[in-house]
C-alpha cells in the first residue's frame, strides 16, 4: 500500500516537472519572438484609446478595435537633426498638415509647428494672387508665378483670387479646370477659389489656355 503511494506521487511529480519546463520553454519562445527574428517589432494601436500594446506576429493578431503596426529595430547611427522633420506630414483630430521647425540661434530653443499651405503654382505670370484664410490672415503676391500662405493648424477654409492680362486656366482644389473669366474689355482676366477646405496642404494650378 505505502508502495503504491510513493510510485504514485513520484508520478505525479514527474508530470509536474514536464509542465513547468515546458511552461518555461513556452514563455522563453515568446520572449525570444519579440521582436521577431528579422528584427521588426509588431505591435496594435487602440483606434479610440490611443493604447499601444506589443504583440507576437502572426501567433497573435490585433483585435476589430486596433490598428496593426510594425517597426524596424535599429540602432541610432548618430543624432538627427530637428531640421530633418521640416517638411513631414503631421495630423491630429481635424485634418492634416506639415511639420515646420525653428530653432533660436543662442539659445537653442526649438520650435515646432504643425501647419497647412495654400499655394498657388502657375505656368505662366499673373498679374496678381490674392489668398486668404479668413480676415486677418491673408497674402499678396504681383507680377508672379508662385505664391504661399500658411495657415495655422485647424483652419477650416481658405479662397484664392488670381487676376491676369492674358488668358488662363486655373484648377481649384476638388475642382475642374475652369478657364478665367475675361472683364468687358477682354483685357484682364479672373479666376476665384471659394471655400478651399484645409483639409492638408491646398494648392490651385494655372496653366495656359
């Protein structure tokens, strides 16, 4: 009787002992997977809470909620500059834009700024561009071809008034290519742009007829 006891228990270790090691082996595979042997990192992003968790790809998958990411781990070669990031894209709640930075000379303080860009780009010279984004916020540029107006991030809408003393077509932003509206005496030109939504950078297009 105690015999079969004593086999019994030792028994019962035995199996104990195989599942802890294999519960340890288990964890040291995941462990080892991340990140994954190529050296990405792969990860889900909460699309309401903003959470980011770490996953193990592709033994587990992000959720209906989540947003699947990866990333390459590497070593910093050296420092990037801030400069770098001038002209990437930034977005938050509301609409898109581009990255601008500024940095004091002196003192080193840096300043960065997310913004949007209304420009106009046109082949051949215009005699004037008008934009604005709202009353207080406007740009003029005469007897030229190019001319740019950054708006503060969240500006909703913005317009663009072109004049020309020879013909011309102009493409607003969402818009058809329109020819230029001529006055009484064919010998200036207009083109307008209302409501420009500033959803990201804008830019109206002007060609020749």
């Amino acid at each position: 009787m105690k015999r079969a006891q004593v086999s019994s228990g030792l028994r019962a270790g035995i199996v104990i002992g195989v599942a802890i090691g294999l519960l340890g082996f288990g964890a040291g595979a995941t462990l080892a997977s991340i990140p994954a042997s190529a050296g990405t990192i792969n990860a889900c992003y909460s699309t309401t809470t903003g959470a980011l968790r770490i996953i193990d790809y592709p033994s587990h998958h992000c959720t209906s909620g989540e947003r699947f990411l990866r990333w390459n781990q590497t070593s910093a070669a050296g420092a990037v500059p801030l400069l770098a990031l001038e002209g990437t894209a930034c977005s938050a709640i509301g609409g898109q834009g581009t990255v601008y930075v500024d940095v004091t000379q002196g003192t080193g303080a840096v300043t960065m700024t997310c913004k949007t860009l209304l420009s106009v780009h046109s082949a051949v010279t215009l005699t004037t561009i008008d934009l604005s984004a709202g009353p207080t916020l406007t740009q003029e540029c005469a007897n030229a071809k190019t001319c740019q107006l950054l708006a503060p991030y969240g500006t909703t809408s913005a317009q663009v008034t072109i004049t020309s003393v020879a013909d011309f077509s102009y493409t607003c932003p969402g818009a058809r290519t329109a020819p230029g509206t001529p006055d009484v005496t064919r010998t200036h030109y207009l083109g307008v742009c209302l409501g420009i939504a500033m959803t990201g950078d804008q830019a109206v297009v002007v060609t020749a007829p």
